[in-house]
C-alpha cells in the first residue's frame, strides 16, 4: 500500500470504532488497475477473498443495479477506482494488512455511517450511495443520460398548490421557519412596482442608477423577481405564496431600463450600494453571452465576499439542449467570485434554455433554482405572471441564501459555502446544476 | 491607431488596486471623463478618446481597463427570461 497507510492508522484502533462504521470497507485502488475490472476483481480476490463483485462498468452509464449491489460481496466503482467491501472488523484489518503489501491498493478504510441506517445494508442507504456515485460518474464522464433515469428518494417531482408554487416547495422555503428578518437582499433589475398591493407595508429602499427613469418598474422582470426572493408570506391576491425571504429587508436597484437594457456603469452603480448599504445577499437576474470574464466584476465580487455581501447571479439563457445546445455561462455569472444559478423544473429536470458550465476559471454553474413556470409578483393590473428563465431560479437562490444566512450568522464566502453545503445533490451533471437544488435551512 | 477612431469616445470600465479617489484624479489627468467613482467596489466608470484608452492601463492604481459591457433581457411578453 505505497501512500495508504495514514488513512488507514489516523484513526483509533478498528474494535473501538465499530460502531461508527457501516461493516463494510473502502478499497481504493492504484492508478494503474483503475478502469481495468479484471485487475480490480483480482486484487479484490487477493486481498479480501471475494469474488462475487458487482460493477458500474457491468451497467450502461455506471449507473448501478441496486440488486445486484446488495447481494455482491463486493461493489466497484470502477470509474473512481473505489470498491466497497462488506466484512467484520477483524477481516477488514486482515485485508488492511494484506493490502498493505499490495502496490495495486493504495489504501484500505473503514466506511463511515453517513446517515442513520435502519438495518445491517438498508436499501435507501444504498440508493443514496449509488446516487452520489453517480453524480460523480456524471462529473467524471460529463454523461447525463444514465442519471437521468435514476429515481431520488426525495419527492422529485412538485407543482403549485393554493398554499405555495412549486419552486418554493422544492426548495424547502414552504416549509423553513425562517424568514430573513434583519437580513437584507438588493435585486438589481427593472427595479420594483411600488404599488404592488404584496409589497405593502414592506420596509423597501429604492434606487435607480438609470439615467431619467424611477425606480418604479416599466418592465416587470423586477417585479418578478423581487417576488421570488423577498414576496410576502400570504399574498393579497388569489395567489399561492411564492416569496422565499418573507421578511427580508428589500433593497430595489434599478440597473435595467424599463426596456430591459442596462450597462456596467448602472449595474457596477447598483453592486456598490447594496455593498455600501451592507445587504447579505445580492441577487441579479442579468447577464450577457460573453465567456470571457470580466475583471471588472470578478473584482467586485471578491470585494463583495471581503465586505460580506453575496452576489448572486443566473447563469445564462444561452442553451437550446433539445437542440443539441448546452450553452454556456455568461458574464458576470462566469466570474469566479460570483455564484452562477442552474433553472430546473418542477421534475428536477434541468431546463431546456439553462446554460452549462463554461470551462474559463469560474465559468461553472455552482448551483441550481426553480426556474420553468415560475409564478411571482408582476405590475399592476396584471398582478402575477408565471414565467421561465435563469433569472426565476436566481432569485430563489438569493432568498434561500438570507434565510441561511439568518439562520447560520454566515456572510460572504462562508454564506457560498453554506448554500453549497446544503444543496440537495441532484441525479443531473454537475456541470448542469452545480451543487445541486438549493435548500432552505429547517 | 486607426485614423477614424481619433477623438471618438469610448465608454471605459477601470477597475482600481488602490484608494478610487486617487485614482480618478490619475484618470482625469490622463484625460478621462469620469462619471462614477465607486469606492465601495472599487470601479470607476467613464469615458475616454479611443487613442489613449491603452496607455490607461499603465496608471498607477489601475487593475484593468475593460470596454464597458451592455446587457439586454428579454421583453416583459418573452416566456424565457
């Protein structure tokens, strides 16, 4: 075992940890044998006597038969160069030591407990592994097909109800107890209707950084996605609830015309007050098809974080993937400083217009929102509107991001990593969704 | 340089490694028309004749010069947005 041996001794003896441990063990194979299932089977055999092994590479797209997985001795994961060998303390230190003299293993652990198991293998336990390996499958070969087709233990699949949209179901902001008091958000956009009945009685500040136009909102695309972010706990009119941070502080920038236009010198404007003003969360439902990243903004973004301040923003609209085109994450989305945000829909389905990761250092999508048919606040008269785009799923990100950020204390980096941390990983490349869905905090 | 770019302005977007007053005074000298001096994200944003926009970037206190990017959404009617 040429580099194993510390992971292996870190930890106190085996018979003082047993009860930590799941019963099975983690074989990590040299590079070398990775990808070579008769080299793997043949360490496997000679190390740990087992010959009944079960692999991803017998399963198209690795994805692996849950069966088969739980009546094998072993389990490989052939693609990670990982295999999970089921034995008792004693035997794991036997193969332990065996492997030890064995160059084809690099290291042997105990497997630790994840999650509460009801039984010696329950089959959830198994499916959330296959779940995992999957998704790094999918990082691994950039192949989403195999994920597409495997079932999460979760619910998966929501729809608007008279109580919330889905979006604010599968993020878990229907059911969180928190509700962003004292947190700020800023949603740089179209700016606000003012008048919205929903928005009544809010503490709002406003600003416009577009030359000759109030605040007030001429579009609606601001509208819209305040509401996702910030909308009230019961709404006035007949509308399920679709707001996340129900009692966030709400700081309204408009940096986009009323025609849906705007420029670095309005929204960099608008990024500087909401930092001035010291908000946790900034939310912008912008961007442009450029892969090339902005200095500007990834500047701006690291001093956000230092002071912070979250930016958030939808990663593109660029893809047509029934088409064939995955498109790519736009500026400022791409900057690495600032979280680029997926859309799925209510099957936890990426959707169809939401761009990939862009391979430029930042140009990864970090996480995904609820963005087809996304209902939200519109200007009166019209009141709401369901509509789709990575700029509905950004501001459910910016929402959930004040509620944890109420929640934790977190700010700034350490609020992405929270988001990150919590996500709900997702059967889907990561290079589509990132982390995963984002989850409000129970 | 281009003959027919000479006097036109170009918007510009400078991003600053040092205190943002203090750099806008080195712009303004250098012949920039600042509009905005953004201390809190450390931009200042204005415009500048195309000719000497590439010798910006040697001033110091100056990250980078980037021409001023625009975005457009989609109309209020659009379903993607």
């Amino acid at each position: 075992m040429a580099h194993g041996a510390d992971s292996y001794e870190t930890g106190a003896p085996l018979s003082d940890q047993t009860a930590e441990f799941t019963g099975r063990y983690i074989v990590v194979f040299a590079d070398d044998v990775q990808n070579d299932p008769g080299a793997i089977t043949e360490a496997l055999q000679s190390v740990a006597g087992v010959s009944n092994v079960a692999s991803t590479l017998d399963f198209e797209g690795g994805a692996l038969d849950l069966d088969q997985a739980e009546s094998a001795d072993a389990t490989v994961f052939a693609e990670l160069g990982v295999a999970v060998v089921a034995a008792d303390p004693s035997r794991g230190a036997g193969i332990a030591a065996m492997a030890e003299a064995d160059s084809r293993i690099v290291a042997v652990e105990p497997e630790r407990v994840l999650r509460a198991i009801e039984g010696p293998v329950s089959l959830e336990y198994v499916r959330g592994f296959r779940d995992g390996v999957s998704g790094l499958y999918d990082q691994l070969s950039g192949n989403g097909l195999a994920a597409a087709e495997l079932d999460v233990a979760a619910a998966s699949s929501f729809s608007d109800n008279a109580g919330f949209t889905w979006g604010l179901q599968a993020c878990l902001a229907a059911v969180s107890p928190k509700t962003a008091t004292d947190i700020a958000v800023a949603v740089l956009d179209t700016g606000l209707d003012l008048k919205h009945a929903d928005f009544a009685g809010r503490p709002i500040v406003s600003q416009s950084f577009v030359a000759g136009q109030p605040v007030q909102d001429g579009h609606g695309h601001g509208t819209h996605c305040v509401g996702t972010s910030c909308g009230p706990k019961a709404p006035l009119g007949a509308s399920p609830r679709y707001g996340v941070a129900t009692q966030a502080k709400i700081f309204a920038g408009k940096v986009l015309s009323n025609q849906g236009s705007g420029s670095d010198e309005g929204i960099l404007a608008g990024i500087n007050w909401a930092i001035a003003n010291r908000v946790q969360v900034i939310s912008m439902s912008l961007g442009a098809d450029v892969r090339q990243v902005s200095q500007a903004y990834e500047t701006v973004g690291r001093r956000a974080l230092e002071a912070g301040t979250l930016i958030v923003a939808a990663a593109a609209n660029n893809a047509d993937r029934s088409g064939g085109d995955p498109g790519f994450v736009g500026m400022p989305a791409n900057s690495p400083s600032i979280m680029a945000v997926a859309a799925v829909d209510s099957k936890l389905r990426i959707a169809n217009f939401s761009a990939r990761s862009n391979p430029v250092r930042g140009g990864k999508v970090d996480i995904a929102g609820p963005g087809v048919a996304v209902h939200s606040s519109w200007p009166m008269p019209t009141r709401y509107k369901s509509i789709s785009g990575t700029s509905m799923a950004t501001p459910h990100v910016a929402g959930v991001a004040a509620l944890l950020s109420q929640a934790t204390g977190a700010k700034g980096a350490q609020l992405w990593a929270k988001l990150t941390q919590t996500a709900r990983p997702l059967s889907l490349p990561s290079a589509d969704v990132g982390a995963g869905l984002v989850q409000a905090p129970m | 340089m281009d003959a027919s770019l000479a006097g036109m302005d170009e918007k510009i977007t400078v991003t600053v490694s040092d205190d943002a007053d203090a750099v806008a005074e080195r712009l303004r000298a250098a012949g920039v028309n600042v509009d905005q001096v953004l201390g809190a994200a450390g931009i200042i944003t204005g415009s500048v004749a195309a000719e000497r926009r590439a010798s910006l970037a040697d001033l110091p206190g100056v990250a980078s010069v980037e021409a001023e990017h625009t975005f457009q959404i989609a109309p209020p009617d659009a379903e993607i947005q």
